[in-house]
C-alpha cells in the first residue's frame, strides 16, 4: 500500500504534524476512478473528493448525451469515419463502454439493445447508418442527407456539437482524476523563510 505524505502547510486543519493520506493499492484506485469517475477516492475514504468528482463528471458527460438525444457517443464501424472524439470520451470508463457493446451488435447485423424495430432513429450509443436518409430540418424543408450522422448533425444543431464538447471534456477531466487516485495530490510549496530560491517548490505526493 502507498501513502502520501503532505507538507504541514498543505493542511490547514493541523499546521505542525503532516497529513497522510492512504492511497491503498494505487493501481487498483486508478481503475476505479477510470470505471466510475470518483470511485477510487472513495476506494481510498476520500468521500469529499469522490463524490464532488463523481458529480461534476458524470453531470457533464451525461448532460451532453441529453443535447445529443444520445448519439454523441459510439464507436465508429468500418466504412465509417474514424469518430477520434470516442477516445476523449472514453476516459469517462463504463459510462462509455455501452458504444463498443452497441458497435459489437451493428457489426453481428442485430440490433443495437434499447432499438425499437418499428423506430428510424437509432439507439442511445449505436453508430449511425451509412446509407442515405431523409430529414426535415429548422425550415420544415425535407433535404436528403449522405448518412444518419450528417442527419443527426442536421436535426440537433447547435446542440450535437456542443454535447460532443462535454462529453469530451467530461472523459479528460477524468483522465486527471485518475492522475490524482494514482499518485495522490499535487502540492505546490510556497517559498520558505529564509530560501532565496524566487522559482516555487512543487511536490507530488
């Protein structure tokens, strides 16, 4: 087991003694915190943290999959252009997970699980179809586009874009929650009394 040990004055409870904090088994922590944002820290009994992480993250990535109505994450077929923003997302770790499941099912021709056979539109996390497909758009003109993303893209605009930038976002910030359930804290030492040193000291617990 690992623990990281802080400086006294990156505790502000108890400024003569140093705060411990256990980190347990460092490499079990990170995996945790990449399945479920926050669930490392709370493997570690830093419920704060965990908590506020688990929060903040999951709230992002998901409420980017509401603008997105759902498809803003998934995993691209062959055939397809390679959607490069699925690996930002996955850093968000099982809540990503269902698009490789959904992927696996398209390319075994099933259907996507949660896909309605009489609906036109696909699954939360499904890839979209590569075949042409009608749309209506903001001026109730019916336009054919060249596949089910550029519909997609058509139907939700602004709004596709900008849930792909959360649930983007919402996978690296949790790429530092990892970070931080492996290696601990990192602290930044102000100068101390008497170092003429100008350049701050920086620790990692």
């Amino acid at each position: 087991m690992a623990t990281a040990i802080l400086p006294p004055e990156y505790n502000h409870v108890a400024r003569d003694e140093p705060l411990e904090i256990e980190l347990k088994q460092p490499w079990l922590a990170a995996l945790l915190a990449w399945l479920v944002p926050g669930l490392g820290h709370l493997y570690q009994g830093r419920t704060g943290k965990g908590l506020l992480f688990f929060v903040c993250i999951m709230g992002a990535f998901f409420y980017g999959m509401y603008l997105g109505d759902g498809h803003v994450v998934y995993a691209s077929t062959p055939g397809q252009e390679l959607r490069w923003q699925y690996y930002c997302q996955l850093g968000v770790g099982g809540a990503a997970f269902p698009a490789i499941v959904q992927r696996s099912r398209v390319m075994d021709d099933r259907l996507p699980i949660g896909q309605d056979p009489e609906d036109d539109d696909r699954a939360w996390y499904a890839p979209p179809r590569n075949e042409q497909v009608s749309t209506i758009d903001d001026s109730g003109n019916r336009s054919r586009q060249p596949n089910e993303l550029s519909r997609w893209v058509v139907d939700h605009n602004p709004y596709f874009e900008i849930g792909t930038v959360y649930t983007m976002i919402a996978g690296l910030l949790n790429v530092l929650v990892i970070c931080d359930a492996y290696a601990g804290p990192l602290v930044i030492r102000g100068k101390a009394d008497g170092d003429d040193n100008d350049e701050p000291n920086v620790a990692t617990a």
